[in-house]
C-alpha cells in the first residue's frame, strides 16, 4: 500500500516539479503514509492536486520574475526534511550531505587543525587564508627554543660517539693490562697458594697426632679405649689441664725465687766490692 | 637607621597584604583535568556501558594487578632488567631480497625509479605501522643468491652480505634514518597530505643509531661520500665481483638521486604543502620561515 501511495505521489510531484505545494504534499504523504488508508489519500492527493494545479498557474508567472525564490524554498524543504537536528558542522560530516562545514561556527574558527584539514580538502575555493597551515611566529620561535634545546647538532652527536667509543677502548685496554699484570703474577701466587696448604695440612697433621696421644693416654690412665665425647675423656683433660696449670703455677713461683735470689746476690757483691774500694782509698790517704 | 626600618616595614605590610598561595586559590594546569563523557543514547544510555550492577557499575572494581587476594605476579616475580625500555626500543619490520625481487618480478615496484619507504609501502604487500615503534625497512639476506635487480633503494636498516647482493648488481643502497612524524608521512602521504601541514624536516638519528647512519661500511647516508665509494670497492674485494662503472649507465641519472638528510619525500623539500584538491604546493616565502625548513 506504502509503495501505491508513494508512486502516485511520485507522478503528481513530477508533475507539478515546479510548486511548492505538491512538493510539501509529498514530504505530508511520505512521513504519514502509515496513517492514511488508500480511500482517504486519494481524496486528499485529488483535492490538493486541484489546489497545486492552480497554484503552478499563478506560481508560473511569478518564477519568470523572481528565479531566485526557488532555492530559497527548497532550502525550505531541505531544513524541514533535516529532522537529525545535528549542527551544520557536523552534518557536512555525514557521507550523503558531504558538504563543507560552516567556518563560521566558533568550533572551526578557533581550530586551525580542522581548518588546515578543510584548506586540504577544499582547497583555495575553501575561503581560508592558506597562512594558517604554517605555525605562527610566537609558535615557530617555541619550536626553534625546543629544537635548540632538546636536539642536539650532528657535531655534538658524532662527538659524543667518538668520546663513548674512546672510553669504550680505555677501559678495555686497561683491563686487558690489568689482566696481563695479573697473569705475571699467576705462577708466584701459586706456589704460594701450594706452600699455605702445606703448612695448613701440616698443623692439621699435628692436631690429629696430639689428640692420638690424648686418646692413648686416655687409654692407659682408664686401661680401655675411650671416645672424645666421652665423658670421662675430658674429666681426664681437665684434670691434666689442672696439674699442668699447677706445674706451671709452681715453675712460676721457683723462678721468681730464683730472680729474688740472683738479685740479691748480686747486690751483696756489689756492696762488698763498695767497700774493698772504700778501704783501698782510705788505705792511700792513709799513705799519702 | 630609621628611615631603613621604615622601608622594611612598608615592604613587610605590603607582602602582609598580598594573596597568599592557599587551598582556596589554587588550580590544576589548563588541560591537566579530563572530563569524562558518560555514554547517552537509546543503545548505550541505559546503563552507559557499566554493565548491570556489580563492582563495575559502582566503580569498585579492585585496582591493577590485584588477583583476588593471590600473591600478584607484579609482586612475585622480580624486574627483568634486560627488558627495560624494550617497550621503546626502535622496530624494524623486515623485508627480504625475495619479496623484493618478486615485487619487481610483478610489476608491484618500478626498479626504473628510486625506491624508498612510501614506493614499498604503496605495494600493499609490506607494512610498517610507526604507532608500533615500526622506524621503517630491514633489508635482510633471504634470497640473496636469486637476487638480479638493479636499483636504488633506501633502506633502514642492512647487513653487509645485502649490500654486496645489490652493488654486485650494480645498484645502490642507502641506510637512511627517518624520525616518527617522516615515517608517519612517508608510510601514508595522502594520508599526510589530508592533514594540510607542512612537510617536516627530518630529525637526526638518535644517540645510540649515529654510529650505524655515520659508517661507511653500513652506507649511512651520513657519511663521507668519499669514504662510502672506498667501501664499495673493499667489499667488492672481499666479495670477489667487480664494481660497475655508474657515470657510464643509462640509468645513471636514477642510480644518482638521492635525498637531502632533511628531505622526506624526493622532488619535496620541508615546509611545503601538498594541496591534493588544487594540485598545488604551497611553499613559505618569508625569510624566518624559510631559514627554519632549510636549517
């Protein structure tokens, strides 16, 4: 029923293309189609089709005076089909409308990066002063301040190269100088190394043969063979420990007797050689 | 004396009367607060793409890295060391003398003309995305044995073994850096071109590439002419063929072009604009400009 309607409609706009009315009246027809049974548009096309026949007969007369009234209109019709709502800048986006959006709106105007975009799109007949792709001067002296700043020149860089790769070297050569040094060393820190576990074996060698003779001690104070943990073992070494402590206490004692005597004696000598003196001068006065 | 004192007081009094930085007069940095746009319409307004209910709808979601109370895997294992800064480190997606030779061998790439990122890039058949680190081509070593074109290409990155494969031939090849924005640029210039700026200047390559675009032996189009034709003769040595005679080629006027280490795209210097519509190139005429694109 949609598409009876819609042809019909179809031929009256084709028909009476130059007025206003039956264009208004296939935009009524085609929004509320769904609302209108085929008895009741047919009465309503055949009565405004009487109406827009007269109209295009006086509206005839107008056009040939005033062509530009008819733009205007269908600006009209074209505002009253927008029915998204969208703002133009955003509708000359969408792929059916494809339009170049409006330069006055503020979002464009204060964007130079949509406005560079719209100059690239359209190009010269776009309106837009082509300076606008280039930065301004008080941008273009933030680049060269960044560009001094953060770039450095390909002098500096090879320079720096050249420094890295110096160091690299220095410190290759000096380790591999240190090596050499080392490796010189090598045979004399080795002998060395060989003496030290010598004597280290050595004095384990020793501590094994005391501790030997400690056991057998043990065995012969006890008259069967003991272990080290045992108990009895080390009542043993403290008891030994205790008479070599005394033995040493006594030594000790005997020899500062032994110095005290010695002192002693050798004062008394001392003193009698005084006097033999003494009596040797008193025997030359008495001579003199 | 008294009259110091006095200047000390009035000093004193006017720091006394001046705003002072407190809670209530401070503000974030123009553009430092992100406004959050919450979703509208009859599919996505509902809910605005929270979801029903839950720690997602009420914003309570447990933070980064948390599994529920588990010893997290940022806390259980320690910081690789060498991967630190992996996530910044130059790409250099790869193309082999195979695909080349077969680009060639299919009329996908015109060895007639000098190629570069944008003639391999416009094949279709290579990618290179700069949003993923990509900083153009390495040329690698696959199908060096079958390789027999002649050309003049500009690579990326190279081997020793490439670079023979192509002199031998009697073409020539140049390591050339291009910093993020030239890459963007090249990989895509329609693209680059919609955008209505002017073409970039080349940056020089960072700290840790200048060894490889100054070398000689890479042929890094940073080094001394001279020192680059000593190489080309050394490696034919080393190689065993016998390095072609340019001035007598017919294509000697293609084997010979190359571009400036500021230029980007052959036939464009930097500061020009590319108008797609009017089939123009717009270039500055004033002086400052001028000295800054050319520097």
């Amino acid at each position: 029923m949609g598409a009876l309607i819609r042809k019909e409609v179809l031929t009256v706009t084709i028909k009476t293309a130059t007025t206003t009315m039956a264009a208004a009246l296939y935009l009524l027809v085609r929004r509320e189609h769904s609302l209108l049974n085929i008895s009741t548009c047919h009465v309503l096309i055949s009565k405004i089709f009487g109406k827009a026949l007269s109209v295009a007969s006086t509206e005839t007369n107008l056009e040939s005076s005033q062509p530009e009234n008819k733009p205007k209109v269908e600006d009209e019709i074209a505002n009253i089909r927008n029915v998204s709502n969208l703002p133009q800048r955003l509708r000359a986006k969408l792929s059916h409308v494809n339009e170049m959006p409006d330069l006055n709106d503020d979002k464009i105007q204060n964007n130079t990066r949509i406005l560079r975009k719209i100059y690239a799109k359209y190009g010269k007949s776009s309106g837009i002063d082509p300076r606008i792709m280039w930065p301004l001067r008080s941008e273009l002296k933030v680049i060269k301040e960044d560009e001094r700043d953060w770039d450095p020149t390909f002098q500096d860089l090879v320079d720096k190269m050249k420094q890295k790769k110096l160091a690299e070297q220095k410190e290759k050569k000096e380790r591999e100088e240190r090596v050499a040094k080392n490796m010189a060393m090598m045979p004399k820190w080795i002998a060395e190394y060989h003496k030290r576990e010598a004597a280290k074996q050595l004095a384990q060698n020793e501590q094994e043969k005391k501790k030997q003779k400690l056991l057998d001690e043990a065995r012969d104070y006890y008259g069967y063979s003991i272990t080290p943990q045992d108990p009895k073992f080390r009542q043993m070494i403290e008891e030994k420990a205790l008479e070599e402590k005394k033995a040493k206490k006594a030594m000790k004692k005997q020899q500062k007797t032994e110095r005290a005597q010695a002192f002693l004696q050798k004062q008394l000598e001392q003193k009698a050689k005084e006097e033999e003196e003494e009596e040797e001068e008193e025997e030359e006065k008495k001579n003199k | 004396m008294s009259y110091i004192a006095g200047i000390t007081d009035k000093a004193l009094k006017l720091i006394a009367s001046m705003p002072r930085v407190a809670l209530n007069n401070l503000k974030g940095l123009p553009g430092s607060k992100k406004t959050f746009q919450r979703r509208r319409g009859r599919e996505k307004g509902s809910k605005h793409g929270r979801g029903d209910k839950g720690q997602g709808a009420r914003m309570t979601l447990p933070r980064l890295g948390f599994e529920g109370g588990q010893f997290p895997f940022y806390l259980r294992f320690p910081k690789e060391r060498y991967y630190e800064g992996h996530h910044m480190k130059r790409q250099y997606p790869p193309l082999s003398l195979l695909q080349l030779q077969r680009m060639i061998d299919l009329g996908r790439v015109n060895p007639d003309e000098p190629i570069d990122l944008t003639t391999l890039c416009n094949t279709k058949l290579y990618k290179c995305s700069p949003e993923h680190h990509h900083y153009g081509v390495n040329l690698t070593d696959e199908g060096i044995d079958i390789f027999q074109a002649k050309v003049n290409i500009e690579v990326q990155w190279t081997t020793e073994n490439v670079i023979a494969a192509v002199e031998r031939n009697g073409g020539v090849i140049t390591s050339r850096f291009y910093d993020i924005q030239s890459v963007m640029a090249l990989v895509n210039p329609e693209k680059f071109f919609q955008r209505g700026i002017p073409i970039p200047k080349c940056k020089l390559p960072p700290e840790d590439a200048i060894e490889y675009y100054t070398d000689p032996h890479f042929r890094g189009y940073l080094a001394d002419p001279e020192k680059v034709a000593e190489a080309r003769l050394e490696l034919a040595q080393k190689y065993g063929y016998e390095v072609p005679d340019f001035s007598k080629d017919p294509l000697y006027e293609m084997l010979k072009q190359k571009k400036d280490p500021r230029q980007i795209f052959f036939g464009l210097a930097p500061g020009w604009v590319v108008n797609l519509k009017d089939r123009v190139i717009l270039k500055p005429k004033a002086q400052e400009w001028k000295e800054y694109y050319h520097s």
